[in-house]
C-alpha cells in the first residue's frame, strides 16, 4: 500500500467502519484503492472487494494494494454496482464513499443487489463529503430514503456540518 498522505475523509470513514479481523466486505466505487488499502490492514483473516466502473481505476487499486492481493486480502473486480458479478458472495459489511449513486432517483436495482449480498445483520456504510453542508445534508436526506424504501433499517452518525454518512443495516 501507498505510505502517501491519506484525506481526511478516508480516516474518518475507517473510524466510523465497524469490521471484525475475518470480515468480508464490499467497497462500491474503489476508486484509486485507497480504502481498499486501509480495510486490509485492518483485516487479520478477511478480505475486501472493491468494484468500480473504469478498467484504470481497478488497475491502480490493485497495483497500490499489490502487497494485500498476493495476501489474499484485496480483490477488485470491474463494473458497475448493477452489473458486476459477485457470485454466491455473502459480505459483512459494504461501503462507499462519495458515491453520489445511493442520492439518485432510482437505485432499486443496486440496492437489491447489497441486500442479497449481505449477510443477515450486515450493514452498508455510506459516506459523503460535499463541498458545502447543504449538498452532504441533501445526501443524507435522499440516502437514507432510498435504504429505508428497500428495506433496511437506517440511522445516521454524526458528522461535521459537510460530511454525511448514513448506515443501512440488513434485516436479520
């Protein structure tokens, strides 16, 4: 993993982040792999899959990571939340972070795809930074909506006046 500074958005999402040392968890929208990189230092006997849409992003998370991929502990796979193949795979928890999907209209069909692949009592993590408190509250508003509509039982954690994160838990 990359020893560069890390934003304070990705500290604060990993303070907020509950795992266990074997768990099995989801980042939608891995990005550059940055968060991948922490959840696996984080991880004793788990592994975290992050997915992302660009075939560039994927690369760079795997080669930033390349150290916890030979271990076992970081896989990415391309494509987006809809369509990217995650098997039988169950997960302990999912993240993702300013991932302006989960405010948008209709996301039905994502967040379907989470509740089948969390685990009963898994939860789904979702962090925003905006730049001005209006916009990261908007988020919080249409987030939590949307994980209320499909079935999850939502509660806020407090953030600073421009972050937001709205935490989604699976019935069971």
């Amino acid at each position: 993993m990359s020893t560069g500074p890390v934003a304070p958005r990705f500290r604060w999402a990993m303070e907020v982040l509950s795992l266990a040392p074997d768990a099995r968890v989801l980042e939608v929208g891995c990005g550059h792999g940055i968060a991948l990189g922490l959840v696996a230092s984080r991880l004793r006997d788990g592994c975290v899959l992050g997915i992302d849409r660009s075939e560039k992003m994927v690369t760079q998370a795997l080669r930033r990571n390349a150290d916890a991929v030979r271990a076992g502990h970081v896989l990415a796979r391309i494509g987006t939340l809809a369509e990217v193949d995650l098997g039988r795979e169950l997960f302990d928890a999912a993240f993702a972070i300013n991932v302006s999907l989960f405010a948008e209209d209709d996301v039905r069909v994502e967040l379907s795809r989470l509740r089948e692949h969390l685990r009963p009592g898994g939860a789904l993590y979702l962090f925003h930074e905006a730049p001005v408190a209006a916009h990261a509250k908007r988020f919080a508003t249409v987030a939590a909506r949307n994980l209320e509509s499909q079935g999850f039982t939502v509660r806020t954690v407090p953030a600073g006046p421009s972050r937001a994160c709205v935490v989604g838990q699976a019935s069971g």
